[in-house]
C-alpha cells in the first residue's frame, strides 16, 4: 500500500488509480482474517471504488454487522491498535469509523454500519449508480475539484459540501434501480 494514504486531516485528490480495487482486496482480505465472523459483508465505496474519477488516495471500506453495539466492545478489545484507530465519536448516526495507518498516513476508512441502517444500501448505490452513469461520475468529480480549491485545508467543509449532491445522486440511482434487478 505505498501508493495509498495522506497524513491525518490532510486533504488532497488524486487521479483514478487502476490499483484501488487491488489494494482494497487486500484490506478486505485482511478485514475477513482480524473480523471473524463479525461482520456479514464488506464493501468497497467512496470514491476510490468509482472508476476514473479523482479521490483522496484513501481506501473506503463498508463492514455491514449485526449488531453495532456488540461490534464497538469487539473492535475497542480486539482491533485497535498502533494500526488500526478507532474514532471515539460516531461519524454519523450509525457509522462508526476505524482509521488504517501505516508510516503516519491514513490508509483506509473503515466504515462499520449495522444491516439494519439505510446507509448500507446509500453507500452501495451511490458506488453502483456512479459506476453505470459516467456523466453523473463527472459531475460529481467536477464538484469534488471545486470543493477542494475552495476547502483544500478544511476537509470537514469539503466533506459537508458533498451531501447534498449525495443525497440526491441517492435519490436518482433509486429510481433508477426501482424497476431493474438489483442486488
């Protein structure tokens, strides 16, 4: 994972990278072995899973669990680490992050959500819908470049300047969905 990761708090966007999908099997495949058996899937989303559109060269990963609180007692046991960081405070309801560093660069964003959040299916949508649609890709990385020469040294802003056209990328892919067959 040498071509992955910022230092913590930093922000800066990086070109698509064919390796995004490698270096998150990788994780994945070290997330099964460290997990087991606490999670029911894992995912990959954020921008580093939407094909040829700027990102931050930070790997998001979605671990949908059973139970979220069961999953805190486990990771505050188990994970944490000089490796893996867990964020004392929810990133949003229902979303609870662990931080991979390595070399003092943040890795990846572990997303750990319950199956019973409507943030499963949102992440996974936005992922999917963003991947069959490249004009909506490039909107979306069109707001992300603004964003970024607006917000470069306050990440939560440029973090917050992205919802809404979330929101309403999420809105689009499910009517877009609704009548197709989706997983």
């Amino acid at each position: 994972m040498d071509n992955i990761g910022l230092k913590r708090g930093y922000l800066e966007l990086f070109s698509y990278n064919e390796n995004y999908e490698e270096i998150y099997q990788e994780e994945k495949r070290e997330l099964e072995k460290i997990l087991k058996g606490m999670y029911i899937k894992i995912e990959h989303v954020g921008s580093t899973a939407i094909k040829n559109i700027v990102s931050k060269p930070i790997i998001d990963i979605l671990v949908v669990c059973k139970d979220l609180d069961e999953f805190i007692k486990f990771a505050k046991e188990k994970i944490q680490s000089d490796t893996y960081t867990i964020k004392e405070e929810m990133v949003r309801e229902d979303d609870f992050l662990i931080r991979k560093e390595e070399n003092g660069k943040v890795k990846a964003f572990i997303h750990v959500v319950p199956v019973t959040s409507k943030r499963v299916k949102n992440y996974i949508l936005f992922r999917d819908y963003l991947n069959e649609n490249e004009e909506e890709a490039k909107k979306y990385e069109k707001l992300k470049k603004s964003l970024y020469e607006k917000y470069k040294d306050e990440r939560r802003k440029y973090t917050l300047g992205k919802e809404e056209y979330i929101s309403d990328v999420i809105k689009k892919a499910e009517d877009y969905y609704k009548n197709k067959e989706y997983r």
